[in-house]
C-alpha cells in the first residue's frame, strides 16, 4: 500500500469526505483514527469501512477518537493519544468544518460566525499547533486542511465560511514557513460543491422547498456540469499524505471540476 506503516488521523472523520478519505488510507495500508464529535456516527462510519467480507481488513485498521476540534485540550489529547498508542503520526488531515447559516451577511448572527470560525479556522490552528511539534521530532510528516473553492473567492450569504476557508489558506503558508526543512508538508486542499450533507443543507438554506432547483443552478457553475464525490477528494489527499508528493508543500490543491478556472 502506498501508505504502508503510516499512521493518519482524520478530524471530520465520520463525513462524507473524511470517511471516504479514512477508508481509502486503511486500504493502502495506514493505520487510521477517525476523530469527531459524535461518537454514534464514529462507530457507525467504523462499521461501514468494514462491512462486508472484502472490508474487513480495512476496518481493523480504523479507530475512532470523539473530540471537539475547536477545544485545545480535546484536540490534544487526540494528538497525543494517538501518538501514544501508534508511537507516531504521520499523517494530519484537518477536515473538521462546518457551513454555517445561509444567510446575508448582514443578517447573520454574531453567533453563527464565532462558530464557524471556531470550528473551520481554530479547529486547524490547533491541529497545526499539537501535529507539528511531533512531526519535527520525527523529521516527516503530511499535514492536510480541506479549504474549498470558496476559499479563492467569496460566497454570497456565506459570508463566514468564505472566510474561514479564506483563513486557513493563510495558516498553511505561515506554518510552511515555521516548518522549514525539518520534513515535514503541508497544503490545503479546495473541493468545489461535494455530494455531502454539507451540500444538502447549503441548497436548502439557499432554496428551502426547492433544493433540485438549488442543485440545478449550482452545478450549472461547475465546468465539469456535476458535484464532485468524497472519492475523488480523498483520492488528492491520498497523494498528499504519500511520499509520492515528497516535494509538495505550501501547495492549494483544487478538486473542483473547474469551477475555479474562470
């Protein structure tokens, strides 16, 4: 496997992305932990990595973290649980993030923002803040953050998420910089609309009673005439996380169907 001996930590990791991306890895061989609020859908995300004859193998290699990733000392100890129990990390997917209200800007609550910025923007603060240090010692490792498409351009009634996607663009290169040559990579990665809960329920907040409609109308945006699927974002992060990418770093790596090409 193209990830053999390696050991990933996943933050959003029973969502569609982060599943997928969690399945993916134990399939090349890495030993994966799945962190996330909801220790339900954790296990649940767990059984249908394995379900099935064919998957099992690749469900054993997946464990399951519950933390909130907006919380420096859940965030932590996730980290270092994990270290402690695999002996390393290689491999930091900063996944975790939410949309937020669909809403003008100047109708969205203080709350609403504070929220989003906790989870999209501090969630990956932290996560750089605890991976780097036990990656420098290593001397390697691959950090990974899910920015998007609307973190080249603004997203009208998403104000807050275009920002926070905005943000953690400007955390990667910064910490690209304080990483120097002790081996360790990180980039961001910019998927355009993903067939997600994410996108269910930005085309509600968008069009509620007519989300086909809302469906219709952004696709139509998209080059590529379609959303793309959480394969097809963990099949880059994959690339990302191998040593095939050994030279990449402080890289934006879009997903998104050409969306951002005009």
């Amino acid at each position: 496997g193209r990830l053999a001996g390696k050991v990933a930590l996943i933050t959003g990791g029973s969502g569609g992305i982060g599943l997928a991306t969690g399945r993916l890895f134990a399939a090349e061989g890495a030993t994966v932990v799945l962190v996330d609020l909801d220790a339900a859908r954790l296990q649940a995300a767990v059984a249908e990595a394995g379900g099935g004859h064919d998957n099992a193998e690749v469900g054993a290699r997946i464990s399951t973290h519950v933390a909130d990733v907006a919380d420096e000392a859940q965030m932590q100890a996730a980290i270092a649980s994990t270290v402690a129990r695999h002996g390393r990390l290689d491999v930091l997917f900063c996944n975790a993030g939410t949309e937020g209200r669909v809403a003008p800007l100047t109708e969205m609550p203080v709350e609403d923002f504070d929220r989003v910025m906790a989870v999209n923007v501090r969630g990956v603060f932290l996560g750089l803040k605890h991976a780097l240090p036990v990656m420098q010692r290593q001397g390697s490792g691959s950090i990974l953050i899910t920015s998007s498409v609307a973190g080249f351009k603004g997203g009208a009634h998403l104000a807050p998420y275009a920002a926070s996607k905005h943000a953690v663009v400007g955390l990667m290169r910064s910490a690209v910089l304080e990483a120097g040559s002790s081996g360790v990579r990180i980039n961001t990665i910019h998927p355009s609309p993903i067939e997600t809960r994410m996108m269910r329920a930005i085309e509600s907040g968008r069009a509620p009673g007519a989300e086909a409609a809302a469906k219709q109308m952004i696709s139509s945006r998209i080059p590529a005439g379609r959303y793309g699927t959480p394969d097809e974002v963990a099949a880059t992060a994959l690339f990302l996380a191998s040593d095939e990418s050994s030279c990449c770093t402080g890289g934006r790596y879009s997903v998104d169907g050409g969306m951002t090409a005009g």
